[in-house]
C-alpha cells in the first residue's frame, strides 16, 4: 500500500469529519441521515490516519507531493 495522500487532503478530511461527529453529537442530523454520514467519517478518519485511499487507485490520483529525484553518486 503506497501512501497517496497529502497532508491538505488528509486534513481536509478530518476536517470533515469533525464537522459531521459535531453536527450529529449537536443533533443536527439524525436518523438514516446521520448513520450514512457517520459512516463516511469515519471512513474519513481512516484513511487520513493511514495516507491511503482506494478509491485514488483506479484513477490514478495522487494528492501527495512529489518527492525530488535525487541521484546518490559518490
């Protein structure tokens, strides 16, 4: 598993999924609703933490900056 995640979008979606646990904890969502948005959250969570989404890899996105190639002659 290749890390494909840059660290705006890893925390954009922590971001995100604050908003939602803080939206469903005030009661602003509920119901169907809020379990669907629960599950994205956490979904979210997971990825961030981890670096990788799966659904980058069909497409072949890459938010994660380009390391420099460097050559390592002596």
């Amino acid at each position: 598993m290749k890390i494909n995640m840059g660290t705006i979008d890893r925390a954009a979606r922590i971001l995100v999924a604050v908003v939602i646990g803080i939206a469903y904890f005030a009661n602003i969502i509920s119901g169907t609703l809020a379990i669907v948005l629960l599950v994205f959250a956490s979904i979210f969570i997971l990825t961030s933490l981890i670096g990788f989404c799966p659904l980058y890899l069909p497409f072949g996105l890459s938010t994660r900056k380009k390391e420099p190639k460097t050559n390592n002659v002596i």
